[in-house]
C-alpha cells in the first residue's frame, strides 16, 4: 500500500499501484471507520434510520451488480428487479420447502439467480445497445408473469413466506440484529466487485465496454463475456432479493416491477457508471431523496399556506417525481454522477488553493 | 369454434392495432430523425388525453374547440421537451439517451397523477351514439373515427416525407445527418419538429382511447406496447411501425380468443405481444423492414 498522501498527477510506476484497491492508506482507513461506526449503529440508532441502512445496503447490493453489467460491460439491462424477484422467490422456497439454513439460502438463490441471468443473457450474444435494451424489458415483463403465475414456486398472488435469518441456533431477525447479516453480504460483494475489475475477466468486461471490436480482435471473447455479464448482474441481484426477502419475512410478486428495474438504473447512473463505490452512492441518493421530500412537504405545510394540504396528499407522486427529475437533471448536468462529482471536489481540494 | 367471437376479437385487433401502428408511428419517427428512442411516448399519448379531457370536462369547452387547443399544446410540450431535455445530450451513449426518456417518463406519469388523480374519468358524451352495428358486429364509434384518423394519419404521412420539404429534410437528416446538414438543412429545427408532430399525433390516438374508454393512467399502457410494434416491424420503418402494430393488435386479439376459448390462463392478451418480440428478437432483430447496420473499423 502506498503512503498516506499521493502526489499530484500520475506517478504510477507499476502495475500493482495501478491496480490497487486503496490508493493511499487513509482511504482504507476510512473504509475500515466507516464499518466500524455502521456496526455500532444499532445502539444508538433509531428502528426507522436502521430499517432506511438495511434497505440501502440491500439495494447497494442490486445496484452494484446492475453497474458491473452497465458499467462496466456496458450492456444495458431494464429487466434487473424481475432478477432481484427472482432471487427473492428462490431464497424463499428454498428455506421454507427444503429446510435450507437461511444463511446457505441466500448465496444458493444467488447462484441459482445467476444461472437464469446466464440464460436469460443469452439474446445478449446477439444484440447490443437498444435492441438488448428492448429484449431485457420484454424479459422483466415475462419474468413478472411467471411469477403471478407460477403457484408453486412463488405462492401466486398470495406471495410466499421466508424463514427468518438464523445462524447456529441464534435468530438474527430484528432490524438491530439484521443490520450485521446485511453488512457482512455488502462488505463481501463489494470487495469481490473491486476485485472483479483487478483480473483478467474484468479488465476484458471493460474492454468490451469501450471498443468491442478492438477488444474482439485483441483476442477477447465478446459472447463469452457479454453473458458473463449477465450471469454475475444477476448474482448479486439474487443475493439481494434473498436477502430482502428474509427481512422482510415475505414476498410479493407485485413488488418487482419495471419501476423497481428503473429505480435500479437510476441509483446506477447517479452514482457513476464503471465505478464501485458510486453504486453505494447512488443508492444513498435515491434511498434517501424520498426522506428529504417528505421532510420538506413537512416543512411547506408548517409554513401553513392554503394549498398546503394538496402537497401532503401528493406525497406519493412528488417522490416519484422527484426521482424521475434526478434521472434527468443529472443525466443533463452531471453524466458522470456522483462518483465523478466526489473525484472533482477531491482534486479541487489536494491542489488548494492552486487547483489548476 | 366459436366464429362469432374470433371475428369480433379479430376486429377489435384490427383497430386496436391501428392505434398502435399511429402510435407506433410516432416512435419511429423521432428514431429516425434524432436516434432517440422514447421511453415516454405512452405518456405523451396520456397528457393529450388528460389535456383534453381537463378541457372538455372541467372548462366545458365544446369539443371541436377543446381538440385543436389541445394539439396545439401538444406540439409545444413536443418541441420544449426536445428542446430543454434531449438536445443537451445530443451525441451521448444510448444508456442515457434511454434513462432520460425514462426519466420524463416516470415524472410526467407521477405529475398527472397528482394532479388527475388515480381514476378513470370518462369523456362527456361526444358522439351521439356509442356503438354502430357493421355486418352484425358490435363496433364503437369512436374506434371507427379513430381507424378513420389513423387512415388519414398515415396517408398523411406518406404525403409529408415524400413530396414536403420538411418532409425530404426529414428523411434527409435520418439518412445523414452530417451530409444534411452540409446540404443546408437545420438539423436542429427538423428535431424540434419531429418531436413535436410526435406528439401531436400520440395525443390524436390519446384522445381516441380516452373517448372509448375514459382517461386514467392505464392509457399510457400503449408506449409500451409499442415496443413490441417497432421490433416486429423494424425500428426505422414508419410502414413497418403501422404493420408490426396492426400484427401486435391481431395477436392480441387471437390470444384472447385462444385464452377464453381453450387455455384459461388469464392474461395471456397482455404478455403474448412480449413473447412475439423476444422470438422475433432472436430470430430476426432488425425486424421486417428494419435496415441491419453493418460495421466496418
């Protein structure tokens, strides 16, 4: 590991600087800082801030996985929650018909999750940019109609029940409690994600990215790894949903829709394409947008002006709407997200007050 | 076999699916003029449709005035929507270009919602009577005048991209638009003005529905029925538009007669037109009419 400051500009002289995780040793720390701090979280924290953490570091989870494949291999996804479902259903009814140990459940829906994405994938071999757009959509919609269909697998519209997290006799259920099972999958997902995109595989996933038909002739395998793509998105997606599925103890087709999918999208592209940590960002940003809203309704209606009560009914529609407009906004402003934004307010500050 | 029905569904198909083809239309014609695909194009259909409902039934403007006030707002909301969203991100990768479409999308269908609300809200009586009898067959007014219109659309159409000359700097600038715009043609104004007859005529099919069966927000259901109408039938042909939507309408149709008939599964209707466009995906992605791009380095 390097030393705690690094020089300006790019002195990176070996590989292995260039590839590293951590750029400085303050970094790490403050990675490690923020771990720490979370795990404290339960004892001070209230159960509606808890409950807000566990379900950004769910979808932190859906959304990374989303950003390995748009990101990173630039293959664009639009049917990312029918996965996510997916992982939820399998977690599901694995525990609950096989008696499969919850902590076993998760990473087998994932991998079973994975292994439809991998099938799934497959048109990707053949289609790019909007068609594959197109194709992932009509996949979300025949997804969501297996689910309302499928009686034995998903409980039809009645939704089915999972077991709650359980290790070695000690029930980890609650939102205090949960909050460690969730950290531990986020810690290990990202830090296989970040190590993803220091092997030969993710540097090839870049590549298809960039050039394809610079990385084809360089001797990469463009089908092979565009389903790779898929097989590893969907993983973590299926994670995800096994997780969120134990949480919340039940599971509903109806929550899964093509809004969910966008939603997934949107924490992508706020946070950053190809960047790891943006995925965490983004998420943040859209888990807590809807809070600032209802804060600022609450705000508007303590100002105590005659449409006031027309905000506190639309409530619902003005965080959609708002979600909607972030799309735009920073799509028009911001294409880079936040992970760009981070980088820039980072440099402005290492060369202060000479910043250019 | 039931006869009576299928020929009834059919039908229905036929129609159905000539609003799609319209709509459908619409889609293609700001891909090939702009290279944008419109996730929002289902909910350009439902503001028209909300536009003039809000003012037939709450200014009680008479209808043949409320409509073209109403077209008329259309083409602007086309142009600034293209304007202040789309042209700022001219030249960016298609993840964006989709994900802004979406955007617009989630924010106008939230906006209309608050401010229509969630319920279906019917049109005031327009047409004196609701369903004429065609050899036998039960067919409402209104799809009549909207097959009626999406005729006169299409020929419309024709007319504009081949004699025009907008219509030429149209097909111009989708052929090229480096070359187009060497040649003289304002590549900006021929954006602009697609997105705003876009608009127009989605709102044209949204009134349509909104006579037939009331305004609510299922009306914007259409922008993504479309989507299985443009691949069928080609992303970057307007005929094939009309085409693969009056396929997707008949499709439509004979799953609900195979569904009530024989299989029961419920809603085979809503989820036949996506199983079309995967098979139709895979076998054959640039669909009937759409031209394969070839790639050279």
């Amino acid at each position: 590991m390097a030393g705690s400051m690094r020089p300006a500009g790019d002195y990176r002289t070996t590989y292995a600087s260039d590839r590293t995780i951590f750029p400085t040793s303050g970094s790490f720390y403050a990675v490690c800082l923020g771990i720490a701090l979370l795990c404290t979280g339960p004892f001070f924290l209230s159960s509606y801030s808890l409950a807000l953490l566990i379900q950004i570091g769910i979808y932190g989870i859906g959304a990374l996985g989303l950003n390995i494949l748009v990101g990173f291999t630039g293959q664009i996804s639009l049917g990312h929650a029918a996965f996510f479902g997916f992982g939820a259903f399998t977690s599901a009814y694995l525990s609950s018909k096989f008696a499969v140990p919850v902590a076993l459940s998760i990473p087998l829906a994932g991998i079973v999750t994975g292994l439809l994405g991998v099938i799934v994938g497959l048109p990707a071999a053949r289609l790019k940019g909007l068609y594959l757009a197109i194709a992932t959509l009509a996949s979300q919609f025949v997804l969501q109609d297996f689910f309302s269909r499928a009686q034995w697998f998903t409980g039809g519209a009645a939704g089915a029940s999972a077991e709650p997290y359980r290790l070695f006799g000690l029930s980890l259920s609650g939102d205090q409690k949960y909050l460690y099972v969730v950290l531990f999958h986020v810690v290990v997902m990202y830090v296989f994600a970040a190590n993803l995109m220091r092997t030969r595989d993710g540097r090839a996933m870049v590549a298809v990215r960039d050039h394809y038909l610079s990385a084809e002739i360089m001797g990469v395998n463009l089908t092979y790894y565009r389903i790779l793509a898929f097989g590893i998105s969907s993983l973590y997606a299926g994670v995800a949903g096994a997780l969120m599925a134990h949480y919340t103890s039940f599971v509903s087709s109806e929550a899964f829709d093509l809004l969910l999918s966008v939603n997934f999208l949107a924490m992508v592209i706020i946070g950053g394409l190809g960047s790891v940590m943006g995925s965490l960002m983004g998420t943040v940003f859209i888990m807590v947008l809807p809070e600032v809203m209802q804060a600022a309704v609450r705000n508007i209606q303590g100002l105590g002006f005659a449409q006031s009560s027309a905000f506190t009914e639309g409530l619902a529609y003005l965080k959609e709407m708002a979600i909607g407009l972030a799309i735009v906004l920073f799509l028009i402003f911001e294409p880079d997200g936040l992970a760009a934004r981070w980088r820039k307010i980072r440099a402005y500050w290492k060369l202060y007050p000479f910043s250019y | 076999m039931n006869t009576t029905l299928l020929v009834q569904l059919l039908v229905n198909g036929v129609i159905v699916g000539a609003l799609y083809g319209v709509v459908a239309m619409c889609f293609v014609l700001i891909y090939k003029a702009s290279q944008v695909v419109n996730f929002a194009q289902g909910e350009f259909v439902l503001i028209g449709a909300w536009a003039c409902w809000w003012l037939v039934a709450t200014l009680k403007l008479p209808f043949w005035l409320s409509f073209p006030v109403c077209l008329v707002f259309m083409a602007l909301l086309g142009v600034l929507v293209q304007v202040i969203v789309l042209r700022p991100l001219i030249g960016e990768p298609v993840i964006s270009i989709v994900m802004v479409t979406i955007g617009l999308s989630i924010f106008f269908q939230a906006l209309l919602k608050w401010m229509f609300g969630v319920f279906v809200q019917p049109f005031p009586q327009v047409f004196e009577t609701q369903t004429v009898q065609i050899l036998g067959l039960n067919v409402e007014s209104a799809y009549l005048m909207s097959l009626a219109i999406s005729l006169v659309i299409m020929a419309g159409f024709a007319y504009f991209f081949k004699y025009s000359r907008m219509g030429l700097a149209m097909r111009a600038t989708a052929f090229d638009q480096q070359a187009a715009q060497s040649m003289g043609v304002s590549v900006k104004q021929v954006f602009a003005i697609s997105w705003a007859i876009s608009s127009v005529v989605s709102a044209l099919a949204g009134v349509v529905v909104g006579l037939v069966s009331g305004v609510s927000a299922s009306v914007a259901n259409v922008g993504v029925k479309v989507f299985p109408a443009v691949i069928v039938g080609g992303l970057e042909s307007i005929i094939g538009g009309v085409l693969g939507g009056l396929i997707i309408g008949l499709l439509e149709g004979l799953a609900q007669f195979v569904d009530s008939e024989y299989l029961h599964v419920g809603n085979l209707i809503t989820i036949a037109p996506f199983y079309a466009m995967l098979i139709i995906l895979l076998i054959k992605p640039y669909g009937l009419f759409g031209t394969k791009t070839i790639e050279r380095v």
